[in-house]
C-alpha cells in the first residue's frame, strides 16, 4: 500500500464527509474542514457536486429560518410600496381636485399606501396647510369612487399632507423646497424615496425637471433611496417637440425614473386586454389577417369642452385623443406576444406596431382621415352651444372636435386588415369600445334563413359598461331553419361584484411601486407622433371644411360614415 492513501483509497489529508442529509440517520456529523470550491477555469478545478452540495447544507442548517405566519396562506397579499415622499406640483389645478387628491385618498382607505407616506403640495398660489386640507377634503368627497366619505379616513390622511408655495421658475423657491423635502424625509422616514408629479401645464414640464436636476432633487442615493417623475400628457405637440422634451428629460432623469402617464391604460378592461388575449388559448390563434375583417376602435364622448377652450384651441381631436388614447389601444390589440411579462418587453411589442404603420402623405390624409367640428344641438333633453360659442373658443375656430382615420399595419399579422378609429366631442353618447370584426363564413349554408348569418364580432367595452361582448349566431327555435344573432356578454360589475379602481389609483400605485407596464416609454410617444404629426401638417396647407359639420349628439359628419363605406363595411352602433 502506497505511504500517501488509506485502505479505502482515499488520499489521508482529505476528511470524512458529511453524511447525506437527505438520507435518515440519527444525527449529521459537521464537517471539519469547510469546502471551498475553487473558481471555474482555474488550475484546481471544479469541486465535486457531491461536496458543493454537502457544504450547502451546512449553510443552510446556519441559516435561521424565517417565522411562519399561519394565517399568512390563502391570503391576497396586495402590493405595498416603499416609505415615500410624493411633490405634487400644479396641486391647485383641476386635475389634483378631481383626479389626484381622489385616487390617494382612494388607496389610503385601501390600505396600499405605507404609514410612512407623506404628501407635499406645491403650487403658486398662497395656502396655509389648514385651508389646502379643507379645499382638498371638498374635492376628495365629491369625486371620492366609494362613497359614503370616511371622515376618520381623511383625517389621517390629511395629517400626512402639507403645502409649500412654489414659484416653478424661481431657483429660490426649489432651494427651499429641496431643505423642506430633506426635513419631510427625515420625520416621516421616507428613506429618501420621492415621487415628483407634475400635474401642470405641459409648458411647465421641462422648467420643473430642469430645477430638480439643479437642486439635486433627482440623485438617488446609494442605500435604496429611489428618485421618479410622472408627467402627465400631452408630451409634446408634434414629433420634433416631443424628441426636444424627452432630451430635456434625459438630462436630469434616467428613462428608468420617467413614468409617462396615460390614464386609459389604467382602465380595468384595458388591463384586462392583455389577460384575455394571452390567457386564453381558443383566441390567439385567429387573432391574426386570416379571421379578423377589421378591427374598429371609438372613443367617444357626450361633453363638450367644458371651460378648457383655450386648451383644446391648441390642441384639438388629434392631439388630445388621437395622438395616445387611441394609439395606445391599437397598439394593445395589434401587439405580439411579449417574451415576459415586464414593462419592457411590453413596451417593446407596443413600440414595433406603431413603427409598423406608415406615416401618410398629403394624398393619404384626404383619403384616410376625416375631421369635424360639432354646431349646435341636443345631447338628451339639454340644448347645447356649437364649438365655435363655447367660452376662450374663436369664433372662427379651424380646431378638430372630431377625427376618425383608417390605417394599415404593415407586418406579417395584421397585413390588409384595416384599422378604424375615431374619436370626438358631443357625440350621441359616452363610449369607448374595441370592436374586432371576423371575417363571414365563406360559404352560406342556411339559404333558407330570412336573413344572411352576421359575421362575429368581439367587443371589449372600456366605458361606462366594462365588459365583453362576443355574437355569434344560432337558431331560432322553432321548425324552420331560421338563424339570428345573439350575444354573450360579460360585464365586470355583475360578475366579480367588485367595484373596480379608478385608472388614477392603478397608475398611482404603479409609480409608487416602480412598475412601468402601464406607461408610455420615450421612443413610444416620438412613434406615435410620428405617425399623427404628418396628419396634422397635411391639414395646414389646405383649408378647412365647412365648420361646424355636424350635428351635436349625432355621431359624427356624414364623411366619417362615407369613409368606412368606400370599404363595404359600416360603423357599429354602440
């Protein structure tokens, strides 16, 4: 026998192993010497899986295990936030009273917000903390999604908010807020987390980011304490203005920090879109060219422009639905299959079908785009004022209230199915809805029938009725063999008996998480842009239509009907 081995071969040096702990014994003996395995591509190799794995369960018997909670199991655990410090900037404005103020309330009540959280207004005008509470509390009561008001609610809330004036161009007035900020962290805790939402005028957007940079407002620090801006729309009002602001952006903030919102992606449906078509198997397969005739998309609304005269005057259908609202819903229907269920490779798939569609020419907007403008009329039993008599409207107004367009999404899906959206003000009623048309049966069976099968439609109802409808066709009962549509519909409310969140509320607490599925990410907004800008320009070198062109509370001018027409196809009736 060899001086350097025992009788069982082994070499002396090397100590006995640690039994198997997956084998029963009655006790495991330590291991005397700790294995270290040595580095993969170095000259000593690879250590054994059969001592890797010995030494993982030393550290793991090491290791304290964590307390079970029993009661923890079956439970919907919902997601909390980090400790926070949310800026509001522009807290004064319309949006903070019917929307903002609302959606926080909603998820403090909710318990989705930290204990840390606080709240800090800034806005130009003069406010004691007092009176901003109470003016707040009157605005969270009637806009509030579930009633009836919690007093004890709000008063802890409210305990949690604070105001500063804040001068957006004054450089004093940001040093300011920054040591306030810093002091707000330190008594609640916050860890240096802070929101920044800038629900101002989008002139205001590139001022208020450029401060924060200035003051330091946007480093995040290296023990977790994490810096995010949300911007509201419209971001930019043509491609070039929209690049301008999001270099202007990148200056201060990383992309991963920019949350750019669009409330309809928040809408519960809309969601719901992504799990209908990538959880369901029996729909994917004819989600394509082969089945699918067309697809519509409509997002209509009964009001007019209510006291934002001056703001539609610059901005008008295109910008203000066109541009996102309905792009973001077009991109939704006509996405792939992400590769993983994240923001990015979400964003990714969105971003590829608006480079999919071709921006038109001058002929191409005449053909393929329609705009209106709504006269006077009935909504109901209210006599309403045409657009050009609402309040800061010109008389002579050349602003769109109303835009539908057909386009084309040139790849290997969705190549020849045409796409129709519209959008306006005043229509006959508050709807918004994707309507997905199959293709009819390619040969009639039923010639006995009194009338000719319909097609089958998907509809996916984003407003007020959240829900799904499918049509198909069966029989009537009875001898003959006569066939009729029918419908199978799904609504949210009497299904789940939920009240579902307000899209606030979703896109909120998806900032507050750091989750950016739900907004748009930079080349997404210059995409579609990109697509609406030429639109926009051709509509410049020639003169308008006869405006006002149709009726308040009919659903359009007569050219938007002719447009779908050309086709063979109609408009359906909401």
């Amino acid at each position: 026998m060899a001086g350097g081995e025992r009788s069982d071969g082994r070499p002396k040096s090397t100590p006995q192993p640690a039994p198997d702990p997956e084998v029963t014994e009655p006790a495991l003996q330590p291991v005397t010497t700790p294995v270290k395995p040595a580095r993969r591509g170095t000259s000593q190799g690879v250590a054994p899986i059969r001592q890797l794995r010995l030494a993982g369960a030393v550290r793991r018997r090491r290791t304290r295990a964590e307390p079970v909670n029993p009661l923890r199991e079956g439970l919907r655990l919902e997601r909390m936030p980090d400790p926070s410090l949310m800026v509001l900037f522009g807290a004064t404005g319309d949006l903070s009273h019917r929307k903002v103020i609302p959606a926080l309330y909603e998820l403090w009540r909710s318990n989705l917000l930290p204990h840390e959280f606080r709240l800090v207004a800034a806005a130009r005008r003069p406010y004691e903390d007092v009176t901003f509470r109470a003016e707040m509390r009157a605005s969270a009561e009637k806009h509030s999604r579930v009633q009836p008001f919690d007093d004890g609610v709000w008063s802890d809330f409210a305990a949690r908010m604070s105001y500063e004036r804040v001068d957006f161009e004054s450089p004093a007035d940001f040093d300011r807020l920054a040591v306030r900020l810093k002091e707000v962290d330190a008594e609640a805790g916050a860890r240096g987390n802070m929101l920044f939402y800038l629900a101002t005028q989008a002139s205001a957007f590139p001022v208020i980011v450029a401060q924060l940079g200035r003051v330091g407002l946007d480093h995040e620090t290296h023990d977790g304490g994490w810096r995010r801006v949300v911007i509201e729309k419209p971001f930019g009002h043509d491609v070039d203005s929209a690049i301008r602001l999001n270099r202007e952006v990148g200056r201060v903030f990383r992309e991963s920090q920019v949350f750019r919102i669009d409330h309809y992606l928040g809408k519960e449906i809309v969601r719901n879109l992504l799990v209908f078509r990538f959880g369901n198997g029996i729909f994917e397969p004819i989600w394509d060219r082969r089945y699918v005739d067309h697809v519509q998309i409509t997002v209509a609304e009964s009001l007019g422009v209510a006291q934002r005269g001056a703001f539609y005057e610059e901005t008008g259908a295109s910008r203000d639905v066109l541009q996102n609202h309905l792009l973001q819903l077009l991109t939704l229907v006509a996405m792939e299959p992400p590769a993983m269920l994240s923001a990015e490779a979400l964003r990714d798939e969105k971003v590829k079908v608006l480079r999919a569609v071709a921006p038109m020419t001058r002929d191409e907007v005449t053909r393929n785009v329609v705009r209106g403008q709504y006269g006077p009329g009935w909504i109901g039993e209210e006599e309403v004022p045409g657009y050009r008599s609402e309040p800061e409207v010109d008389p002579e107004s050349e602003t769109e209230t109303f835009v539908a367009a057909r386009l084309e999404i040139d790849h290997w899906r969705w190549a020849g199915v045409p796409f129709y959206l519209r959008t306006g003000k005043r229509l006959a009623k508050r709807a918004t809805e994707i309507a997905i048309h199959f293709k009819p049966v390619p040969h009639r069976l039923f010639v006995g029938s009194a009338t000719d099968p319909e097609p089958n439609l998907l509809a996916l109802r984003i407003q007020p009725d959240e829900g799904i409808l499918l049509r198909f066709v069966a029989k009537v009962p009875g001898l003959g063999v006569d066939i009729r549509a029918v419908n199978m519909d799904f609504t949210y409310g009497s299904s789940f008996a939920v009240d579902s969140p307000d899209a606030y509320e979703t896109l909120l607490l998806d900032a507050l998480l750091g989750d950016g599925s739900l907004f748009t990410r930079a080349d997404e907004v210059e995409e579609a842009w990109r697509i609406v800008t030429p639109i926009i320009d051709a509509w410049l070198d020639v003169p308008a239509p006869r405006f006002p062109d149709y009726e308040a509370g009919s659903w359009g001018p007569r050219e938007a009907d002719e447009l779908i027409a050309r086709d063979g196809r109609h408009w359906r009736r909401i």
